[in-house]
C-alpha cells in the first residue's frame, strides 16, 4: 500500500493534491449554500448533482494535468485555482436577474484566503510558526473592536429603520426589563411574567446597565459586546490546544460561524449572551482552575433552565478525563439541582399565568402529549413526541449539514468536546418547531461553541497523523495553520445564511408617520400596534400586537396590512384621532388625558 502510494506521489505531488482537495470541498460547499432550496429532494437530484458532476469533471482535468510531465515542472499552479473557480463566477453571473453580490462577496474572500493557503503551502523555506504574542494580542483587540461596531452599526440601523427580524419578541425583551426597573420583576403584558417560560435569573446582572440606558438598544448592544467579547475565551482555548498561530483564523471562524454571527441580528434572547460565559466555563475546565470554573459555571446555568443539561455533562466529561471527585460530582449536582429548581418556578408561575406556547413549548407540549392526552399508556406519548419531532422530518438534514459543511466536515466528529453540545442537539431534535436549527435563531449557541471547540481538537489530531506521512513533507504546525485557513474558507463560504438579515430599508416617510402618531399617545397608556412596530412601544407596562389586543387605550393600524386591520377589534368605543397616509390612531372614547396617571 505505501510504495503504491509512493509511486502516486511521484506522479501528483502530494502538496498539488493538498491544494486541489480543500479548495473543491470550498467550491463544492458554496455550490450546496448557494443552491439551497426549500425542496431539498429536489435539489439533490437536480441542480447538486449536475454541480457535482461538473466540478468532478474539472477535478479529473487538474489530475491529468498534474500527471502530465511536461506540464508537471511548471511553478504556475495558482492558475489551477482559477479554473476551478470559473464556474462560481459563472453561477454568480449566470443572469442579469439570478445576479447576487450577496453570495459573490463572500467567494472574493474566499479566493483571497485560498492564496494564502497556496502560499503557505508552497513557501520553500521554513516558515517560522512561532507567533509574536504581543502582536497577535493586538490583532485580536482590532478583530473584536472591528466586530462589535461593525456589527452593531448594523444592527442599530435595522432597528432604526423599523425592519428587525422577530420584533415581536424584541418588545417582549425590552418590556420585562422597562418592568423590571419599575418594580415589576420580569413582567410583560403578553403572558404574564417571564418566569412562565424560562428562569432566566442571568437577567439580573443586565438589569443596572438598562437601569442608566433604558432603551431597547441596550440590550442589543449588550449582547454584541458579548458575542464580540467572546473571542477572547475562544483564542484562549485555541492557543491552549493548538499554541501556534492557527489561533487567529480559527477566532475569525468562530465569529463568523453562521449560528454565531446570526446572533448580531436576533431578538436579546438569553442565550444570545450565552457563548462568552460557555467558553470561559470550558476554558477554565481545561485549565483545571477550580474557582474560577464553577463561578462561570454558575452564571451559564443562570441563563437558562436548559443549561443545566450543561453542568451535568461537564460532570460527565470531567469523568471521561478521569479528573477528581470535585470535578465530576459537583457540576453533576449544580445541573440537578438548577433543573429542578427552575421547574418548580416554572410551573409555579404558569400556573399563575398563561404560558407562551411558542416560547415555553417543551412545558406546554409535553404536559399536552404526556399528562392532558395521554390515554395509551406510557409508549404512546412518547411516540407521539417523536413523530411530531423534526427527527421525523427530512427538513432538519439542511442545517445538519450546513453544522458540518461550515468546518469541513471531519475536524468537529474527532474532537472530544463536541460531546458537550448534546443536550441542546438532542432538545432541538426533539422539538416540533423546525426554526430549532434556523442559524438566525438562538437555539444553537451552546452547540456551536463546542462543535466549533471539537473542530480545534480536531485540526490537532489530523496534523499529527499527517505530519508523520514523510510523503507530505510538511510539519505537524503548518498542517494545523493550513486547516485552519481551509475551515475559515468553508465558514466564510456559508455566509449567506446571515448576510441577507444585515440588509434594510429605510422608508423615511412611513418611520415619521409611526413617530408622528405615537406623539399623541402618553407614555403610560397602553396600546394595540402592528408587529413592525411593537419595540418602539414596548416601554411601558402594557401594550399588545394588532389582533391579540384586549381593549388597549389606543390602537395604531397601518392600513396597507389588510390582515391585521381586519383581525384588530375597532367598534364604536373608539375615535379617529390621527389619520396619514397609511398609518390610523385611534383612541379609546370616554377617556381624558388626565385619567392616565
């Protein structure tokens, strides 16, 4: 087997192969981004296999091409690249119509990244892998302040121009905490408190920043600061493993991880805060520094019930290290204790108000399928839950796959600590929502940050099992850089998950109609509003979406929604007070100003 692989060598020199390989799983990848439809079986037997089929063609022309002798000397081999590229060229372009920047952009950096990873791969001389720690540090300020403002910039201009993804649940955020600085701890006007859904007590430690900035952009900011901010635990953890300067790339990987950035334009929702407290947990684990673990490991369960999955498979994998007592029992006993805690105020507050279907699914669901329809003993519910779960349904196959085509497949399987995103890959599976594995949504942070840890053990494993290949020629850290820009590629590749939400428009004059009505109503009178508009009013103690309102002082209506006007309750305890353009106010009849206090 060696001395066939030997003869090959001869013939492909294993580093063109190197370079050939990474960069068609890239292109492949984009190709299965790019092309993504809602109609997956489809997909895979049309516009995925024709790709494929296309790039194995251009792949058996290189081959030949590397085989050929007299073409074999040449030291131009950046140019195979360029063919490879030609047909995502031709993809991006393919119409005037079908034209999409979007996805053109993020290939430009990819085919930069691929040079880089050319370079490093065919520079003759020993490259000095050692990194300048003072310089990297610099770096890594630069990245994480680019970052946050970027990022930020972003997301307050979305916000500014009324067009932020799920404002429904962005003015329920913003509301328990203008209640909570008011003396109501954790209230909302739409089921009662908080505490009905989720036990979030890590809330309270955000609750003095919105007390000097009560504004809704607080909170947003707060949770890009801490994704920016997460960086840091994240580098600590790669320099630990790796320590060599495959740190930054992979830093920037994580950043830019689609279940990760995603997050820069979501609702405040707890576990948007979750990744900086997660990898710092995971970082002193594996320093074994006792305190400072349990201390953030305290916080993470604190911000939300589910995390106490987490503290129990730290015990486990604190077993699986053969570490002490302390290390495996106590995690153990904090994640029991915290989950049976946080059911018991759970349920004591649902019973005190109504829960949230959509936000408490895994209470009402189960109790629905467990307790209220259970007539078949203790199978039926339970096959109840798995076939109305998105185990039963193809769909979920998309984002498994873009999990795993972002870092290049193999990396994340090889790495202990992706053992660690279980319980929250297990919750998501489970569920009957098919928005659980949506990169937009929150409910990947926890398994993102140790897949994307596993991966760093991953790239350590491979290198070292390559680097002993004398055929390679290549040391075991140049491997680990040169993987590291290879994962960076495919991350960067899956960026049209997420590019599309940093767009807006802004319609000035519709944005100065809303503003202009909400003039006429007191800041502490409640109201009926359309979705859109639902953060810019949600300070205050009580207002409710077009067509779930219960009587509100006021009711604003945009008349181009049909829908909503038609679902929204106006009879004749309501006067017209403010009527332009679109945008209608009504206000309640037989009510002064001087009533409101």
């Amino acid at each position: 087997m060696n001395s066939r692989l030997k003869e090959l060598t001869k013939l492909v020199p294993a580093k063109h192969l190197i370079f050939i390989m990474p960069l068609w799983f890239v292109i492949f990848d984009f190709l299965l981004s790019a092309s993504f439809t809602n109609n997956l079986l489809r997909f895979i037997f049309g516009n995925y296999f024709l790709s494929s089929f296309l790039l194995f063609l251009i792949f058996c022309l290189l081959i030949f091409i590397f085989i050929s002798p007299g073409l074999i000397q040449k030291k131009h081999n950046l140019a195979y690249s360029l063919i490879i590229l030609l047909p995502i060229i031709l993809l991006s372009f393919w119409s005037v119509q079908k034209t999409n920047i979007t996805i053109l952009m993020p290939f430009l950096v990819v085919f930069a990244t691929q040079i880089v990873f050319y370079k490093i791969l065919f520079y003759r001389k020993n490259l000095n892998m050692e990194s300048d720690p003072r310089k990297e540090k610099i770096a890594l300020l630069i990245i994480i302040i680019l970052y946050f403002f970027i990022f930020s910039y972003i997301s307050i201009c979305i916000f500014d121009a009324l067009d932020f993804f799920n404002p429904k649940d962005f003015g329920l955020f913003n509301q328990i905490f203008w209640n909570t600085i008011h003396g109501k701890l954790f209230l909302n006007s739409t089921y009662g408190s908080h505490f009905a859904c989720h036990n979030s007590l890590f809330f309270l430690l955000l609750v003095p920043f919105y007390y000097l900035f009560p504004h809704p952009l607080t909170l947003l900011v707060l949770k890009i600061m801490l994704l920016s901010l997460s960086a840091i635990p994240f580098y600590l953890i790669t320099k630990d493993i790796l320590k060599q300067t495959s740190a930054l790339p992979l830093v920037v990987t994580f950043l830019l991880f689609p279940y990760i950035v995603g997050q820069n334009f979501t609702p405040p929702h707890e576990m948007g805060y979750a990744p900086f407290f997660i990898l710092f947990t995971f970082y002193f684990f594996q320093k074994k520094k006792i305190i400072p673990f349990f201390i953030f490991l305290l916080i993470t369960v604190s911000i939300k019930e589910t995390l106490a999955f987490l503290a129990v498979m730290f015990g486990c994998y604190a077993f699986l290290k053969k570490r002490g007592i302390v290390w495996i029992a106590y995690p153990i006993l904090i994640g029991i204790t915290w989950f049976i805690a946080s059911m018991g105020i759970i349920n004591y507050f649902q019973e005190l108000y109504q829960p949230h279907s959509d936000s408490a699914w895994y209470f009402v669901y189960l109790k629905k399928i467990f307790l209220i329809e259970n007539n078949g003993g203790p199978l039926t519910p339970i096959a109840q839950l798995l076939l109305n779960s998105n185990i039963a349904h193809w769909h979920i196959l998309k984002p498994i796959l873009l999990f795993f085509f972002s870092l290049g497949l193999l990396p994340a399987l090889l790495g202990s600590a992706t053992i660690l995103g279980l319980p929250e890959l297990m919750i998501n599976l489970l569920a009957c929502n098919s928005n659980m594995f949506s990169p937009i949504w929150h409910y990947n942070t926890t398994l993102s940050c140790f897949i994307l840890i596993g991966t760093i053990q991953g790239i350590k494993k491979i290198s070292y099992f390559a680097s002993n290949k004398k055929y390679l020629q290549l040391t075991e850290h140049k491997l680990q850089l040169l993987l590291s820009i290879f994962i960076l590629s495919c991350t960067i590749v899956q960026s049209y998950t997420w590019l599309e939400h940093g767009k807006c428009k802004r319609d000035t004059a519709y944005i100065k109609e809303v503003k202009e009505a909400l003039s006429f109503v007191p800041l502490n009178a409640s109201i009926s509003v359309p979705v859109r508009i639902a953060i810019i009013v949600s300070s205050r103690e009580k207002y409710s979406i077009a067509g779930t309102d219960s009587g509100e002082d006021y009711v604003l209506i945009d008349s181009l929604d049909t829908e909503k006007k038609l679902k929204t309750n106006i009879d004749f305890n309501y006067n017209e007070i403010y009527r332009k353009e679109s945008i209608i106010l009504y206000k309640i009849k037989n009510k002064k100003s001087e009533d409101y206090p």
